[in-house]
C-alpha cells in the first residue's frame, strides 16, 4: 500500500473522528463550530499530506471562488428593503457605531503594531491592519440564531443583534473590497490604469449591472434545481470577473444578492437555494482555507493575540456605547456585544480573499489571524450569544413583574 | 430568447474586463466557467423547447463556446477545470451504483448478463470485422501489415463497445424514468463497465503480443486486471461501509458529504491503481443496499438535489472538449462506423433479449439506451496512446470522433425510448414532451 494512500486514509480517519467528536461537543456544550474542516483542509494540504496540491487547488479553484461569492451573494439576500423599511432608526444607528468602532479600533491598533513590531510604514501597515478590522468587523448570526430558536424567544436583544450581524458583514465587505481597489496593483498592457476610485466603480458596477442582468435572466423561475444552476453560474460569473481584475468578488456577489431578493418573484426560492448551498459551501471554504493556510515566517503569536484582545473590547465597547447613544441599554444591557463574537464564514471569506490576493503585506499573518478567530470565538460564540439573550430575558419578565406589581399597588 | 439575449450582452461584459485582468491567470478560467454554466443552462432550455434532452443543450454549449469555435473557454482554461470534471464523474458514478438494489441485481442479474453479453459480443465482432475488411478506408491501417491491423482493430473494437453511465443517470435523473427499459438499461450500462475492462484487457495483451509498443506505459498482465477489477469491488465495498457508518452514526450534512465521498473515493482508487468508476459504482450499491431503510434513500437525494448543476458541469466540460473541426474531417469515416456499431447494438440486444426471455419493451427499446458514449472511452485511449504514441494518436482521433457523434445521438435515442416505452415520470421532462402532440408517435 502507498505512503500516499495510507495517508488519505489517516486524513478519512482523522475527519471522521474530529466530525463525530466536534457534533457530541456542539450537542453538549452548544458549540458552533466548523474546525474540523479546517483540520480537514490542514491534513489535506501541502504542509501534511499534500492531497491538495497546488493543480488540485486550481482545479477546484471554482468551487473556492464560488464559495466566495455565494457567502456575498446570502450576506446580500439580507437587505431585504421590504422587510428593513419596518424596522425604527434606531437600531440601524446602534448597528452601524457598533461596526465603525470596532473597524476603526481594531485597524487603528493593527496599524500601530505592525509599525511597531515589523518596522513598516505606516502606509503599508494600514493594508493588513485594516484587512485585520474587516475580519473584526465580521460577526457571525449562526449562534444567536442557535440561541434564539433554542429558547424560542425573538426579543428586542435578538432583533437588534440580527440586524447588526447584517450590518457589520456590510461594514466588512465594504471596507475590505475598497481596500483591494485602493491597494489594486496596476494592469500591464492597458494605456492607462485605472484609479482607485474607477476600480471601486467597476467593482460595484459589476454588482449593479449583474444583478440586473441575473434578475432578467432567472426571470420567474421556481424551480429550485434550476435557480441553483442559475445563481451558480451567475456567482461564479460574477466572482469569477472580480477576481480576474484582482478585486473583491464578495462586493460584487452581495450587490448581487440584495438585487436579486429585492427585485425577483420567486425571492422565497431564491432564499431556500442560497440556505440549502450555504452550509456545504461553507465547508468547502473552511477546507480550502486550511488547505492553504502555510505557518507564517513572522513573528505571529503577539499581533494575533492583540487582534483578539483588541477585537474583543471594540466588540463588547462599541456595542455598549452605541447602546449608550441610543438610550438602549436598559432593553439591550451593557454586555451585549458580547453576543457578536463569533466570526463565522465571512471572516474566512475576507481572510482567504486576502491570501489569494497578489503582493499583498503579511498575507499569511492576516490569514492566521482570521482562522485562529475564527476557530477560538466559534467555540465560545453560541455560549456568548446565550447569556446575553437569557439576561435580556430575564430583564424583560422583571420589568414585567414589576410594571405588574405597580399597575396592582396602583389599584 | 431573453435569456439568449442576456446571455449575448454577458459575453459582451466579460470581454469589455478581459483587458483590465491579469491574463494567464486561473481567474480568467472561472470567469469562462460561469459564463459556460449559464450558456448551458440557457442551451439546455432551448434543447428541452425543441424535444431534445437537456444535456444534449448542455454539450451544444459547450462546443459553441468551448476552445474550438468561439473560445470563449480556452484550452488551458478547459484544462485547469479538469479535477471538477471528474469529481462530476465520480458523483455520478456513486449516484448509479446506489441506484441498484441487490434483490434485483439478484432477481435480474441472470438477464442482465445474457442480454450485455450478446450485445457486448455483437458489438465488438461487428467492429473488429468492420476495421478489417474495409482497413483501406482507414487512415493508419491503410498500408499496416496483417498483425498490425488485427492488433489496432482490436484496440479499437474493445473501446468502441464502451456505453456512457453518465448520460444514462444524466436521462434518468431528467425523466425521472421508472421501469423495465430504464432498469434493464442501467443495469447492462453499469455491468458493462467491469466487462469492457475485462475486453480492454485482453485486447491490450494480444495487440502487445502482436506489435510490440513503441511507447511506454504499463504492461497489462492477467493479476493487474484481475487487482483492477477485485480491488475495485474491494476499495469500494469498504468505502460503501465507511459511508453507511457514517449515515448510521452522523448522519448530517449530507449533500457536502456526498462530495467529499466522490473525491477521496476517486483519489483512492487511483492511489491503488483500480477502476476509479467501479470504485464509486461499488460503494453507491454496498452505500445503499447496507444501510439501514431510509438513511442510503437520504443519500441518495441529497446526491439527487446536487445532480443537476453537475451534470451541466460535466456535459459542459465534455463538449468543450470536442473539436468541431477534426470530427468534421473524420465525419465519412465515423458516420458509416456509428451505424454498424448502433446495428449491431440492435441485433446483440435482440438476440439477448430472445435468449433471456426479457418482455418486448426491453426487447424493443433497450438498445436505445447503449448508443451513448463518453468519458471512460476516452479514457481507454489515452492508455492506447501511451503505449502506441505514433498509430495510438490517430485511433484516439478517430475515437473522440465517434465518441461526440454518439454523445449527441446517443441521449436523443435514449429519451425516444423512455418517452416511447411510457416509462417517464408524469412530472418529469420526458412525460412533458410526451405529453406533446404527436411526440409518441415521433410525428
């Protein structure tokens, strides 16, 4: 028998075991996770096995691109207008302050780390730093949304935090594509290349003008294996153009998304195709991203732990002061951004998309940073997200009690 | 037309940013691959609004916008996609094999060989005989002595026998086809897999014998065919218990793991050097018949629910591979050897069928479902090619030619057979086109 197939099989062995293992750990502990195909991915790729090689990795480089672009394209198909338009300002302000903090201090602190420790530019710093803030800014809806069917309670606390997990993947996905237009290394044989503000154009352009030209194309389709084709095709058209201009394709695929499920009949069927693909792309990507993940050659441990700590704080202080300007904090409590920890796929999305990126800084320091926030916060996130809803709970039949016994003193 | 039309204004787009990109990238491969999708898919519409199956729309695109006629594909790009290709292959593959339960491989198995073995026989008689006699008309046998002649007719009449498992599950999936024409089809389709490598085999060992390659690749010897085939069925029976386990005690994710299946299945099977196809035939059947009721069925239409898209990746794939031009030139060559081959396809079926004692719809249609041709034939002459570089890259030629003309012809056959022998499902695309006016009677 071959070293090569001895190996495939410790790698099936080994998935199996972490699978089994890591679905007791999520049925015990309420964990939400998806390292094991990560770990997957790590056995697979060249620094175990090498079952992913590099023509491996290119030739289902579509998958990878289209797992990218579906993860925009379901990030998207939140900006339902019909359903955003019912809910009060609010909330939209304690969002938006919640990711603007938390992008801002995070690339704010990587910036002044990298400086520091690599002793770079500032204006080369600010690139991983604030590809570091867009990761940040990423925050997972899987556990809340564990939590809240779990409980069955649909409060003010799990509308709010639902509302900011889609405006933070907005923040994320918006700062991390006009990063790569800012950082876009100039096409060779063109007469003039194209400026940042120009390559930003064309990144939404491609969104705008696909998204239209997709809605005309599926038209009133209802058939789900027939939409499936459909938005794969599209996605992967619309990645697959982003990537081949060195873009982002999760600003264009998201463009797409919220044009789709806001202009299309069958928006029902367009959700249902975009939740059932979802998952296995997810997979998907989290194996591809530990296939690629290489040790990086720098000094990794301390950036990480700051990018953590840093992240942690923005989170749970940005949440509280957007909470404080809003007179929310006796509804949401002063620890709700607690519940934003999770990271979740887009943070591997915007990661990957970094690594897969050409002359871009600290490529794999950014990368390891994403997969170990990733792999940390997911343990903790459904936990996390439990005690603020359970305490937002509780605050709410206090209240009630209270206003009860008031209205019964009263008589 | 709309969709045409969109599609027309989306090529337009992809060529206003191919000077922005950077070229030689992989990029520029996934961004033809999308567009390749949505052209099939729009193809394959079209296909279904004139009466034809959906993948013959699928191929048709594919050969528009493949390498050789528009390009919009290039060949490299046609190349880097390769791994999805046969990953498509090794899910379709697991998808027949679960399709057959073991009480009717043993209630059918005895008909089922009867009738592949006439056919089988009369196939590769026909051919063989055809090559020989009229060896004149063909380019490398034209001035080729005695042995080398009977060695390459041989070759040849043992890939040419090769039926299609892809387009026979693309057709079944697409009609949702149920019935005895259906199964019987399947059932010679899948059983012929092992056999042909049984004649492939042998044909490789006599043309050694009679012309000494040229070339490299590995000698054929009777323990290495028996090790492909045995440890085919060995690999994939314990692969099919991995996977039941697995269905047993996790159970979940089911379309995702459907995938990881095929991929470590096809990769295992070439780390030990056996049939990658039977592989994954053997463990979708050991899948299906061994676990518990119910767990194999949530298998199989979590596969089922994945089929579509990757049959208009593979069909796609396939037709931007056919040279136009080449199947063109070779067309008065090909044509007359399509017709014996379907010929002796009938007789053989006919023959079987009479033997096997089968009912007249097997009688009477089965043999439209064999006409088709596709990858594992192409595979076979590649092995050709390696060991006879200088003759093998002309009869590879000749057989990628016959092998687009049957891929086309083969499921339009095959879906007049299903839609004529009443066996596709009231819902399904073949019952649509017979509920037309006039589509029964072929009017």
């Amino acid at each position: 028998m071959s070293s090569a197939l001895v190996l495939i099989l410790v790698v099936v062995g080994g998935y199996l075991a972490a699978h089994v293992a890591s679905d007791w750990l999520g049925r015990r502990f309420l964990v939400v996770s998806g390292a094991e195909y990560l770990l997957l991915g790590v056995l697979l790729g060249p620094q175990v096995s090498s079952v992913i090689g590099a023509d491996v990795f290119g030739g289902f480089a579509p998958f990878l691109t289209l797992a990218l672009g579906w993860v925009g394209v379901v990030v998207g198909a939140q900006f339902s207008l019909q359903e955003l338009v019912r809910l009060p300002a609010a909330p939209y302000r304690i969002a938006f302050l919640e990711a603007f903090l938390t992008l801002a201090a995070v690339s704010g602190a990587m910036t002044l780390v990298f400086t520091w420790m690599f002793r770079m530019e500032p204006a080369t710093a600010v690139v991983p730093a604030v590809a570091l803030g867009a990761v940040a800014t990423a925050s997972a809806p899987t556990g809340i949304g564990l939590v809240a069917r779990r409980l069955g309670w649909r409060g003010p606390v799990v509308k709010q935090l639902q509302l900011t997990t889609a405006i933070d993947a907005l923040m994320a996905i918006v700062a991390f594509s006009l990063l790569l237009t800012v950082n876009h290394a100039p096409p060779t044989g063109t007469v003039r290349p194209p400026t940042p503000t120009e390559w930003a154009v064309i990144s939404v352009g491609i969104g705008c003008v696909g998204g239209t030209l997709f809605h005309l194309f599926l038209g009133n389709e209802r058939k789900i294996d027939r939409l499936a084709i459909g938005l794969a095709g599209a996605t992967m058209l619309a990645s697959g153009g982003a990537a081949y201009l060195r873009l982002s394709p999760l600003l264009p695929t998201m463009l797409i998304g919220a044009i789709l499920v806001n202009t299309s009949g069958s928006r029902e069927e367009i959700r249902r195709v975009l939740a059932m693909v979802e998952r296995p792309l997810y997979f998907v990507l989290l194996i591809f991203a530990g296939a690629a993940w290489v040790p990086s050659t720098r000094a990794w441990l301390l950036p990480v732990l700051v990018f953590l700590v840093v992240r942690t704080g923005a989170k749970v202080g940005g949440g509280y002061l957007g909470a404080r300007f809003n007179d929310a904090l006796p509804t949401l409590g002063w620890g709700w951004g607690r519940a934003l920890l999770g990271q979740g796929g887009l943070a591997v999305a915007i990661g990957l998309n970094y690594l897969l990126q050409e002359e871009v800084p600290l490529a794999n320091l950014v990368f390891t940073a994403a997969l170990v926030s990733v792999i940390v916060m997911d343990v903790a996130s459904a936990r996390l997200a439990e005690s603020v809803v359970g305490s937002a709970r509780r605050r709410r039949a206090e209240l009630y009690v209270a206003a009860q016994s008031g209205r019964t003193e009263e008589a | 037309m709309r969709r045409l039309f969109i599609l027309v204004l989306l090529l337009g787009g992809t060529q206003l940013i191919l000077p922005l990109g950077a070229q030689g990238q992989g990029s520029q491969a996934l961004l033809s691959f999308g567009f390749l999708i949505l052209a099939a898919y729009t193809v394959g519409e079209l296909a279904t609004a004139v009466r034809l199956p959906k993948i013959v729309g699928y191929l048709v695109a594919g050969v528009i916008f493949g390498p050789h006629v528009l390009g919009t594909v290039t060949l490299e790009g046609a190349s880097q996609l390769a791994p999805v290709s046969q990953l498509a292959i090794a899910l379709i593959a697991f998808l027949a094999g679960a399709e057959l339960r073991w009480g009717e491989v043993r209630d059918r198995g005895p008909l089922l060989l009867k009738m592949m073995s006439a056919e089988l026989v009369c196939s590769f008689a026909a051919l063989f005989g055809l090559l020989y006699v009229f060896r004149g008309f063909v380019p490398f046998l034209a001035d080729a002595p005695e042995p080398q002649v009977i060695a390459f007719a041989l070759l040849f009449a043992a890939i040419a026998i090769v039926h299609s498992p892809a387009v026979t599950m693309a057709l079944l999936t697409e009609t949702r086809a149920r019935g005895p024409v259906t199964r019987t089809t399947l059932g010679i389709v899948l059983l012929s897999d092992v056999a042909v490598v049984v004649f492939f085999s042998a044909a490789l060992g006599i043309a050694r014998m009679l012309v000494p390659p040229t070339g490299g690749g590995a000698v054929v010897s009777v323990g290495m065919v028996v090790w492909e085939i045995g440890g085919a069925l060995l690999v994939g029976a314990l692969l099919g218990g991995v996977v039941a386990l697995y269905l047993r005690y996790v159970g979940k994710d089911l379309a995702f793991f459907a995938i990881l299946v095929a991929f470590f299945g096809q990769e295992i099977a070439r780390l030990a050097h056996v049939e990658v196809l039977l592989t994954l035939l053997t463990a979708g059947f050991v899948t299906e018949n061994v676990s518990r009721e119910g767990e194999g069925v949530e298998l199989l239409h979590a596969m089922e629910r994945s089929a579509a898209p990757v049959f208009v990746v593979f069909f796609a794939l396939s037709g931007a591979k056919i040279e136009v031009q080449q199947v063109a030139a070779l067309l008065p060559l090909v044509i007359p050897i399509a017709l014996v081959r379907a010929g002796a396809i009938w007789t053989g079926m006919r023959l079987g069928a009479r033997w096997a004692g089968a009912g007249e719809p097997e009688r009477k249609y089965a043999w439209m479902g064999l006409i088709s041709q596709a990858g594992v034939a192409i595979g076979l002459a590649s092995i050709v090619a390696e060991a006879y570089p200088e003759q093998g890259a002309v009869l590879g030629t000749l057989l990628l030619a016959l092998i687009a003309v049957n891929e086309t012809v083969g499921p339009i056959l095959f879906r007049r057979a299903i839609v004529a022998s009443g066996e596709a499902a009231p819902d399904g695309e073949g019952a649509k086109a017979a509920r037309a006016p006039g589509a029964a009677t072929g009017h």
